[in-house]
C-alpha cells in the first residue's frame, strides 16, 4: 500500500521565490525512502507541506489514502523535525505520555528504550535537564513507541552518538519489516546506502533522480559520488 502519495506539489513563498516545481514523492508500506539533496533543495520545505505545517497550494497529497489535511492522515502519521524542541517543563516520561495521547494510543514502557539508549535514570528528569543529543533520543524514541504507518525523520538523528545511531538504523529496519513506510532525509550517505531501499534526491526543488538504492550504488559507486558529480556538473 502507498502511504505517502504527493504528486505534482509545487510550492512558492510570498515574495515569489519558487521552492517546490512539479515534486513528487512516494512512499510504500515495508519501504525505506531517503531524501537527500544540499540544503536549499526543497527538503524540509517538501516535508513541512506533506505534514500541513505549510499550506497547501498544488498538487495532490494523500497519507495512507486520506487527504493530508484531515485526522485520518494525520493519525496515521508522525514527523520529527530537525530541531530538539520539546516542552521543557515536562519530564520525558510525560513528553512521551503526551504524544501517546495526542495519537490517542497507550504507549508501552519506555525504560527499556531510554536504557538502550544510554539515558537510563533520565526517564523522570525534566527535559529542560537534557543535552541536545538526549533531547534527539527523546524524539526518536516517540516514533518507536508510537510506530505510525508513516513515519518521516528530518534530520533528527544528527547529533546523537554511535552507538545510538545504531540502535536507530535497527529499529528503523523493523519498522519497515512490520510494513511501516518511512522517509529518512539525511546527508549520512552510508547509512541510506545500507538501510533504504530507494533514493529521492532534490536539488532546486525538482527532483534529480528517483531510483532504488542498489542501482544508484551500482551505477555511480556510491551515494555521494552520485550527489558530488550532479553538484559539479550543475556548477559548470
């Protein structure tokens, strides 16, 4: 099943600045999809406009076959953004009983987690006490207790150790595995290359090439390769 469809966006912002020309984007259940593509690109913007945090001005958007606009979409949906923003005058536990009631689940015990994590002990401290690599944890940790049919990733795991990135490269394989849809946007080329399945990049906001993983690195050697060669032949 397709549970991000976003076909033909194009987005400008008021002063006539184009953005978004002609994009589309999909993502499957049981899919991996990375979006990559340099800053400027359209990313985060493309991203903002799928989550309706930027209105709608072209094209089609449906999350698991509702409009995106609507609350079956946007219950079957989670976005983490690129900053650590979280209400520091909660505790994680209850940032995380927040979200869980916001989705209107219950969501299991996060101690387990937060150990794996290295935060064992930090569950009951307020946020406003956690470092910025913690706060990203945190984050990550609300989609893997949440577990959305469509989960999309802007960047959060930057910032976050070795060892936890990891942990997230597994758990986001298990994701997919249950059939979660999941959009990963990351310069981490390495990890796209082992964890997606395919590959959307952007630049200028049109989108450069839409391919499976392993024909890109097939073709081209590598991810990066494939992103230097188009930034230096756009440059000429």
């Amino acid at each position: 099943m397709t549970m991000l469809d976003a076909r033909s966006v194009h987005y400008s912002y008021e002063h006539g600045v184009q953005v978004l020309d002609d994009v589309d984007l999909r993502a499957d259940s049981g899919e991996v999809v990375g979006l990559i593509g340099p800053n400027g690109s359209g990313k985060s913007t493309l991203i903002q406009v799928v989550f309706d945090l930027l209105a709608h001005q072209s094209g089609t958007l449906t999350i698991g076959g509702h409009p995106h606009t609507g609350a079956a979409a946007k219950h079957a949906s989670l976005y983490l953004p690129s900053d650590d923003y979280l209400p520091q005058f909660l505790t994680g536990r209850e940032y995380l009983e927040m979200v869980g009631h916001l989705y209107g689940i219950d969501l299991p015990d996060p101690t387990e987690l937060f150990t794996r994590f290295g935060m064992q002990g930090r569950l009951d401290d307020l946020v406003e006490d956690y470092s910025h690599g913690m706060r990203k944890k945190t984050q990550l940790i609300s989609a893997l207790t949440t577990r959305r049919p469509l989960t999309v990733i802007d960047e959060t795991l930057n910032g976050i150790d070795v060892g936890s990135l990891r942990l997230c490269e597994n758990e986001i394989g298990r994701l997919r595995d249950e059939g979660g849809a999941v959009v990963l946007c990351t310069h981490d080329f390495a990890l796209l290359e082992r964890l997606a399945d395919r590959i959307v990049f952007l630049d200028l906001g049109r989108v450069v090439v839409d391919a499976p993983v392993r024909a890109l690195v097939d073709r081209h050697g590598s991810l990066a390769t494939l992103v230097f060669d188009h930034l230096d032949s756009a440059a000429r």
